[in-house]
C-alpha cells in the first residue's frame, strides 16, 4: 500500500507584514498572508484587466516558525509587504473564517506551510522595471575622454 502526500504550491504576494506568535501557552506560529489577483488581457481594448483575487493564510509552527522570525529579523526585506512567493504544503482542515461588515460568512484557505521563498526571478524583474522608469542620474556608458571630468585629473595622477 503507498501512500499519497497532496502539496498546495502558492504563488502571489505577502498582502501584510508576517504575523509572529512566540512560544507560549501554544508552540511557536508565523502566519504569511499571499493574494494573488487575476489578470487578463482584454482582446478589444488591449488593456490588462483585473479578475478575481484570492487570499491564502500559510502558517508555520513550532521551530519552522521561530526560523522564519529569526530570519526576518536579520532581514526584514526578506518578506516585506508586496514581496512575491512562493510558498507550499498542505491544505488545512481548518479554514479561517470571519463575518464582514455586511454580516456576510467569508473564509479564507489555510495552508500548513512546508516552506515559503521569496520568488526571486519577479521581485528581479520588478526591480529592473522599477530600475529603468526611475529618474536618476543619466547613465555616461559611452563617455568619451573629453566628455569626462576626471580623466584630466587621472592622467595627472
């Protein structure tokens, strides 16, 4: 007889800062909010647009837990809001569920985290696009030495 162990991966972006409860009456838990948002190309007007929104609370316990806050800690960029992950493990039986202020039921999916990363491949293509629309100094990649400032002062020293 095998066994089959079903894994959730999670794409998206940390829609809060972690939430981090230390060892007490309970073990360790860190709770990472990611929402991921839809998006789709509309064929007529050429436009992206967006769709339906989810949210996934992934939460870590025990050591795993204390791990992440250690690490956010010393890196707090690590997992800053708006940072995009990755996150997996499995699905809980135990979804979190609330009333809005319209007195309507709403839940939210809970994963009991294996492991989360940053996914460095978006948050390096967000970097550059943010990089290249900047306003900062001109790039000089092709001066010339009578266009440079300093290169008097370098063949003088």
């Amino acid at each position: 007889m095998t066994a089959i162990k079903t894994t959730n991966i999670v794409e998206g972006n940390l829609a809060q800062e972690p939430k981090y409860f230390p060892k007490g009456q309970y073990v360790a838990r860190i709770v990472f909010r990611i929402m991921h948002t839809d998006r789709k190309l509309n064929p007529q007007t050429n436009q992206w647009e967006d769709g339906r929104t989810t949210a996934v609370d992934v939460n870590f316990y025990g050591l795993a837990a204390e791990r992440y806050a250690q690490t956010i800690q010393q890196q707090p960029d690590a997992f800053a809001i708006g940072t995009a992950v990755v996150a997996w493990g499995e699905l809980s039986d135990r979804p979190n569920t609330w009333t809005d202020r319209d007195g309507t039921p709403q839940a939210t999916s809970v994963i009991n985290g294996t492991r989360i990363i940053p996914n460095q491949l978006v948050n390096q293509r967000r970097a550059n696009r943010q990089q290249s629309n900047s306003t900062s100094l001109p790039q000089y990649t092709n001066a010339v030495p009578e266009q440079d400032p300093w290169a008097g002062q370098q063949a003088q020293a």
